[in-house]
C-alpha cells in the first residue's frame, strides 16, 4: 500500500505536468485525478482501520498511521490540483504547490 500511495503522489504530479504543457485536456486531467482520488478515499480509512489492530507492534502502527496521513495529503493535493483546473486561477494554482510541497514533506519521513 505504501508504494502505491507514493506512485499516486507521482501520477498526480504527472498529471499537473501534462496539463501544464497542454498534452492532456481538463476533462481527461479532472478524469485521471478523480481515479487516483477515489482510491485514496478508500486506502486511507482502511489504514486507520488496521493501525489500530492489537496483533501489531507500535511501530506497523506508527507506518499505517503515517501512510494513512500521507494518503489524505495526496488526496488534498489532488483536489487542489482539480479545482485549479476548474478555476484557471494563480491563487488556486499556489495552493496546489503548497499541498504538492506538504504531501512531499510527509512522504519524505
């Protein structure tokens, strides 16, 4: 689970860059995104779910709770990313960089 919450941090990115260099169009973006979004909207609960089993030790619980904390920052940078698509707008382009820059930040511990 934990590469694939990295990759989504990646595709994410990749899907900024395409959108920026107009390879790919905002419907086929917001498309992309929302798959990325729905599966970390599933992952992150059900890693809560699991750091709170008894059979493991404090720190497969500490790493589930992480992972699940960077899920729902990815998921926040998708959003960001989405409603910049929607809007066209430098404000919202910023707070797609900053939820970029806090998802990495956490991926990086």
């Amino acid at each position: 689970m934990v590469a694939y919450v990295a990759e989504s941090h990646i595709n994410v990115g990749l899907i900024a860059d395409g959108y920026a260099g107009e390879a790919i169009k905002g419907e086929q973006a917001t498309a992309l995104l929302q798959l990325s979004k729905n599966f970390l909207g599933q992952i992150e609960p059900r890693l809560k779910k699991l750091s709170k089993s008894k059979d493991l030790g404090d720190a497969d619980k500490k790493a589930f709770i992480d992972t699940a904390e960077v899920a729902k920052l990815i998921n926040d940078e998708a959003s960001a990313l989405e409603k910049f698509i929607d809007s066209d707008e430098d404000e919202d382009k910023e707070k797609y960089a900053k939820a970029r820059e806090k998802a990495q930040a956490k991926l990086d511990k």
